[in-house]
C-alpha cells in the first residue's frame, strides 16, 4: 500500500513539474540530489511520524471512562 501510495504521489509531482523549462529542471534534479546527499538518516521527515502520535498503554474503554469521570456538571435548576 505504501509504494502505491508514493507512486501517486510522484506522479502527482511529475505532473506539476513537467511544465517546468529545461533549465528549471535540471535546478530541481541538482536540489533533490543534494538533498538525498546530505540526508540525516536518523531523521524522520516522513509523514508517517504525524500518525499515531496520542500513545497509551490504556485500552481505549479506560480512557473512554476516564474522560466520562473527570467531566464536572454544575449545572443548577432554577424553579419558575
């Protein structure tokens, strides 16, 4: 799921960027190399590190009555 994911992804890129000039084009080959030169590969630019990012040990019925517990209804009647 994921190459399929990033084949449509760079066909996405190649369809904005084909319109670029030949000189334009060879600027963005230089850059996207450089950057695949000089990449951290400790670094995680991945989009995936955006998902997941609430972790808990708690299965989601104890945090679901957690939530319901803390919740604090004042609330006073007031007669007509």
């Amino acid at each position: 799921m994921r190459t399929n994911t990033n084949s449509k992804l760079i066909d996405s890129y190649f369809g904005l960027l084909s319109g670029l000039d030949r000189e334009n084009k060879i600027k963005l080959i230089a850059k996207l190399s450089n950057s695949i030169i000089e990449a951290n590969p400790n670094k995680n630019d991945s989009i995936d590190k955006f998902f997941g990012a609430f972790d808990s040990e708690k299965s989601a019925e104890e945090i679901i009555k957690e939530i319901r517990d803390s919740r604090n209804f004042n609330r006073t009647i007031v007669a007509l």
